[in-house]
C-alpha cells in the first residue's frame, strides 16, 4: 500500500475534473474524488468503482474550511501521504455577458465571487494538504489554469484570445499562474513540481458546447502533468506538452 501513488482531484464529479480522476484511475493510480456533497461524491466514486478503478468519494467544497480539514484527516488516517493533488474545481463569472459591456464595470462582487473558488480557496486546499504531499517520494501538485490567464497572450495584438476580457476569470487564473511559480520555487529540492494546466476549450458545463475539445482530450494535459518525471516540467504553465507563456 505504501508505493500505492493516491491522488485526490477537486471537482471531480463533472466535467474535466472527473474525467482526469478516470484516466489517472485507469493508470493504476488510487483516485479520491472530491465534490460539494458527500452523495455526489460517493455517486461519481462509485461509477468509476465499477470499471475497476480503485476510488473514493468524500465531500469538499472548496471553500469551506472545516471540509478541507476534515479532507486532510481522511487522507492521513486512511493513505497516511498524498502524492497527487489536482486542483480542479474552478468556476467562471456570474454573468458572461458582463464583458461584452465593459471590463471597468467589474464589480468588486464579481472579483470577490471568482478569486474565492479560483484563488483563495486552491491555495487554502494546498496549504492544508501540504504537509501530506511532502509525505509523498514525488509529490506532484497541477493547478487549473487557462491560456485567458496569460498576461503575454492578452498583449498579442489579434490574439485567439483577444475578445475574451473577461476580467475576473482571468485576473483570478493569472493570479494562480504566480501562485504556481512562487510555490514551485519555494517547494524546489524537495522533490515536489507544482505546475499550471491549461485544458484546452472543452465541451463541459464551463466550456459550453461550442468549445473546440472533448472531455477525454480536456483531461491529458492534468493527467501529463501529474505523472511527470522528476525531470519533468517545474513551475511551468503547460498545455498538452507546450509551454504557454505567463
Ligand atoms: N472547460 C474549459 O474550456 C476550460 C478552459 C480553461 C480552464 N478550465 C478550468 O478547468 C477546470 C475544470 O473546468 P470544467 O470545464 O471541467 O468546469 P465544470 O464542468 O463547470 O466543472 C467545474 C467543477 O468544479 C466544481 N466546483 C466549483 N466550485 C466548487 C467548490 N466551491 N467546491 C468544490 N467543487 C467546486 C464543480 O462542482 P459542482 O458540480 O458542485 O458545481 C464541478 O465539479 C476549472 O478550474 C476551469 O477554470 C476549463
């Protein structure tokens, strides 16, 4: 049980977030499914279960602090070290539309609402896992990004991006990008990597039908990065192998 790698995936009962618990489950990998409710958790467990997936289902809403407590104590007592940890769960604005109008009519509300999920809440669930990660031989920490975080990207002029000012998303996705960097330098030497994922434009509840990538695709680039080699990419933001810039 103890080389036994474990991963635990936020947001894993839809979307990206559970597609990257199947394929790192099909990978031998023991996968903890994360979700708001302990049913929805157990429910998107149990569907893996029944492929042969060794896997887990606890409730976690990110943004609750005592749920990310109670998360630590069941990994320590039950696996007793965490090797992967996939910061998943994310959430867009509350309005798209909002940015058709203007970026400067972001409300502080807004920033507030987005950077709660995307940023404070990423940042609380690592600090609280840490200690069970560097318990780890080569913990690996990926970080849901997105290629609307990048700073160089949005001052390309035509960029593919161009039109997507959607301020708080973005602002809350490249404030995680320096979260990445920082805690990647910090964590250098202890045999941790800790990078940013950009998924893709994929067809989920977030990325609407009319994005370009399917969820099976949408998974690889979390999947990669969890199972990177200790030559592998650190402190970096990375979409299916490809280096993004910040
Ligand atoms: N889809 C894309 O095109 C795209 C592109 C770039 C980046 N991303 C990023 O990829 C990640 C996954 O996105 P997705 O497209 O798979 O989105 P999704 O289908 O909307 O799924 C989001 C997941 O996050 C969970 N979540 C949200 N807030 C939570 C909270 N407070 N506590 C626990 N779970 C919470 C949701 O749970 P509930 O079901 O309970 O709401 C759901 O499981 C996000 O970080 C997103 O920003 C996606």
């Amino acid at each position: 049980m103890k080389n036994q790698k474990v991963a635990l995936i936020t947001g894993a009962n839809r979307g990206i977030g559970f597609e990257t618990a199947k394929q790192l489950g099909e990978q031998g990998i023991t996968v903890i499914l994360t979700a708001r409710t302990l049913v929805v958790a157990t429910e998107s467990a149990e569907k893996l279960k029944q492929q042969g997936i060794d896997a887990y289902g606890i409730q976690l809403d990110v943004t609750k602090a005592e749920e990310r407590v109670t998360a630590a104590k069941y990994i320590e007592e039950k696996f007793g070290k965490l090797d992967i940890l996939i910061n998943n769960a994310g959430i867009g604005p509350k309005d798209w539309s909002m940015f058709e109008k203007t970026v400067s009519g972001t409300t502080l509300e807004e920033f507030e609402y987005v950077f709660n999920t995307n940023l404070f809440s990423l940042v609380a669930v690592t600090n609280e896992l840490l200690p069970l990660i560097k318990k780890s031989a080569a913990g690996r920490i990926v970080n849901l990004s997105s290629i609307l975080g990048s700073l160089t990207i949005h001052s390309t002029k035509d960029s593919p991006i161009a039109s997507m000012k959607t301020l708080s998303y973005n602002a809350s996705k490249a404030a995680l990008n320096m979260y990445t960097n920082h805690l990647a330098l910090e964590l250098e030497g202890t045999g941790i990597k800790v990078n940013s994922a950009h998924p893709g434009w994929v067809k989920t509840e977030l990325g609407t039908d009319a994005a370009q990538m399917e969820i099976p695709d949408g998974a690889k680039t979390s999947v990669q990065l969890a199972l990177i080699g200790e030559d592998g990419p650190n402190g970096k933001f990375i979409h299916l192998g490809e280096e993004l810039p910040w």
